[in-house]
C-alpha cells in the first residue's frame, strides 16, 4: 500500500522527535546505580575476559551500522602491499608496518622490542626546532615526522633505532626493592646525513576501543577540568592541547594521541595510514615522501577510497569497552581508596558523561568511567621526551585512559605501559611518574605492601 506523502512526513517528523527524547533524556543528579560502576562504557560495555575483549562492537548497534563496523573491521585487519596490484595496493614506498592491525594487535596496547633490537611495533616521531606553518612540530628535512624503518622492495628505508636499557634500583619507604628501566635511543642505518638537533620521541600503539565514546565528549566538559595556572593550588594544572584539524583546517582541541596531538578519529586514522602505512586517503593526499628520493611519482593518490577510510574510522569510533572485575572485591575497593586518597583521580577522572548527540544516539548521554581528562599533565623530567607537539611541551602527556587496563596481559602477552613500553607492570608505570604526579607517586611510595598490592589490585579490575 502506497503511503500519501502527509502522512510519510509526519512519521518522519515523530520519529525524529522521539530520537531527539531518547537522545536528550536526562538524569537525576542523584540518580545512583549499584551496576553503573561495572559498566566501564555506559551501554556499550561487554563482559568478555578473554582475549577478544578489545574487539567487540557497540551492543546498541542495528544491523546495518553493525555491518559498516564489520567492513572496517576487515580493513583495519587488512595487510597492504606495493602498487600496482589488485587488492589492498600502495603500501609505502617506505613505512613502519602493514596494516593496522599489525601494530594495534587484538585492538590494544603495542609491545616494545627488548634489548638490543630494533624497533618493530613502535614508531618514532621526529622534528627540528621551531614549528610547522600550522603551530605544530617542524618536520626533519629528508625525514619529515616520522622514521620510517621499513621500504618496498628497491626502496631504502629511512633508518633504525636501536633500543637499549640500563636497570637502577630504587625504593619504597618501607625497603621493598623496584627497578626502573632507562631506555636509550640510538638512530642507526639512515640513507642520508641525519642532523644532530632532531628531536626524537618513541611510540607504542595506544588501545583503540571506547575512542567514540571520548569523541563524544564535549569540548566544554574537557575544558571545565582544565586548570592550567593551577589556581586551586593543588599542584594539578590540566592543560588542553589546541592542534590543527585538516578537515576544518582550524585549530580545535586536541584529545586524541599520546600528546592530544589529533583533534578527532578521522584524521587520527588518516594520519596513520599516511605516515605508518604510506596510505594516501582524502584528509592527507600526499605521499610522506614527497621531496625524497624514496617518492613513488605514481599518479595513483588518493590510494585509499573515502568509503574505505569512514568504515575504519566507524570502526575504531564503535568499538565497546570490556566491563569492570571483581569491582566488588573488599581488596579492589580497599585499593580504589587508595587511588583516590594518592590524588591518582585528579587526573585519571573516573567518570564522565558524553554530550547529546541526536545524530548518533549511540553515544549520546553515557556515563562512562575512562578514568582519564583528555588533558595534557607534565610528567616530569624522567618521562620527558623534550619534543613540543603545539601546546604539549616536552615535559607534558595526555592522561591515558585507564578502562581495560587490567586485561593488557591478557590481550596483548605483556605489560608493557607509558608512551614508549618501558614500564614492565603497572607498579613501575607509576613509579615513573614525575612533574604534577610526583605527589601521588610518594603516596604511593610510602604505601605499606599490602596497600600496594590493593592498588593494583584496583587497577587490574578495571
């Protein structure tokens, strides 16, 4: 039966104004649920504790977006190759690895080489003093950015880095050992004169699920925590990072990248593909090497479609967070004590609410518990990588989400953690805290054994 065009209108219009309600629904200030705590990414957590728990879509989703985040999920698995050819072409001509996934194994954190190898799953930013035309870092002439360390077949790479360690020990206050490994970076096997005053800065991948959900955040929830003169004088001073947004081309917030360095996920995946993979897509049509001798000259960019692009960009924006453990455990809360009387929470912000959001309801209005500002912190000189990145210093990072953390072992086969791996446990990732967190680093420090193990205890059930 053919419906009249009054009466599709009018349909159209109530169904539009009950997504607005669903959408815009909102909830007592003392509303309290005893689950809420569990539910790490508000409706769209999954309770899975094996090792496919970073991998799972939003539970909300309707068939049809489920099989846009199906075909993301394809592409972001995909391994590209050198042009021409007929399937997943224009890898390089040089690079850091394959594919997405190559780096982002099970969707989660990268692992570091050990001593004396070289670099594989993790990159290494470059720059020279002063900025780019846009306020960022100042590409390294015949280098640009980003090392590339690997190269098509008959393409010289750009270079290496070796990786070693030195081992110090230090201690708590009631005499318990720890050690701290020191990492030193070597560039090695460059194809041409690498100048001496390159600033150089290591990467591990970042965990990319719940990243939709910290989409969703407002710019104006962000920026309420920011406290950049510290004039409440609790030694915490969050800074927000301005970057430049090449889909706008303006300056907007950064929150994404260790630095807060990426204004949102699209050019945050663009940018990957461009410089990990040697991907052209719409958002970033050169090649990386365009001006080096490695420059394909093919006429083939964009290499990747824009259909192909926004799926891994779906992809990455609905992928679920795995729920709490044990959140009810007497040494879990015990330790959740702890973090907030260490001030950890000043920083690492337990909960936050995502804005309204009528055009993807999805994410709209969700209490979540990323246990992360979005904000840039100075670490202190330890964790400095001395690299300016817009309003990031040397010496600042971006608050790491902490959900999902407990299950990195499980995940990736290892517990490696901060920006560049060198951290072997969440104790020595504290540990490692300078700069604002030196305070809470000394609470934790003059914690007695058992309220240490607690804290982590805390930590690993989140």
């Amino acid at each position: 039966m053919r419906i009249p065009a009054i009466y599709r209108v009018c349909l159209a219009l109530v169904t539009a104004i009950v997504l607005i309600l669903v959408a815009c629904n909102k909830f007592d200030a003392g509303y309290s649920n005893p689950d809420d705590e569990w539910r790490s990414g508000g409706k769209q957590t999954v309770f899975d504790q094996s090792s496919k728990a970073f991998g799972h879509p939003f539970p909300s989703l309707s068939e049809t977006l489920e099989r846009v985040h199906e075909i993301g999920d394809a592409q972001f698995s995909s391994t590209f190759v050198s042009a021409p050819a007929p399937v997943n072409p224009g890898l390089g001509p040089i690079f850091n690895n394959v594919g997405c996934a190559s780096c982002h194994i099970g969707d989660g954190r990268g692992k570091v080489p050990g001593t004396g190898e070289i670099s594989v799953l993790m990159l290494f930013r470059l720059s020279i003093a002063g900025e780019d035309p846009h306020g960022g870092p100042n590409p390294v002439p015949g280098y640009g950015d980003q090392l590339q360390n690997r190269g098509n077949i008959g393409v010289q790479k750009e270079g290496d880095v070796a990786i070693s360690y030195n081992d110090k020990t230090f201690y708590f206050d009631d005499g318990t050992s720890y050690n701290l490994r020191f990492p030193t970076y070597t560039v090695i096997n460059t194809y041409t004169a690498f100048p001496a005053d390159v600033m150089l800065s290591p990467r591990v991948a970042a965990p990319v699920f719940g990243l939709g959900l910290l989409e969703a955040l407002s710019d104006a929830d962000i920026l309420s925590r920011a406290d950049e003169k510290d004039t409440d004088g609790d030694g915490i001073s969050g800074k927000p990072n301005y970057v430049w947004n090449y889909t706008t081309n303006s300056t907007t917030l950064g929150r994404f990248g260790w630095k807060a360095n990426q204004p949102n996920l699209l050019q945050q995946v663009a940018a990957a593909y461009n410089q990990d993979i040697g991907i052209t897509t719409s958002v970033f049509p050169r090649e990386s090497t365009l001006g080096q001798p490695q420059y394909d000259g093919r006429s083939d960019d964009p290499e990747l479609i824009d259909s192909l692009l926004y799926s891994v960009e779906f992809y990455v924006k609905t992928l679920a967070v795995p729920g709490r453990r044990n959140a009810t455990d007497a040494i879990v809360q015990q330790g959740k004590q702890l973090f907030m009387s260490a001030g950890c929470d000043k920083c690492h912000t337990p909960s936050m609410r995502t804005a309204v959001n009528v055009v993807f309801p999805d994410v709209s209005n969700q209490l979540i518990h990323p246990y992360t500002d979005l904000l840039l912190h100075d670490m202190g000189d330890s964790l400095a990588d001395h690299r300016p990145d817009f309003l990031a210093t040397g010496n600042e990072w971006r608050t790491a989400p902490l959900w999902g953390i407990g299950l990195t072992q499980k995940v990736n086969g290892h517990n490696n953690f901060l920006h560049d791996g060198r951290a072997r446990s969440l104790m020595e990732a504290i540990m490692w805290h300078g700069g604002e967190a030196l305070q809470s680093r000394n609470k934790v420090k003059a914690m007695s054994s058992t309220e240490r193990n607690a804290l982590i205890k805390f930590l690993e059930s989140l």
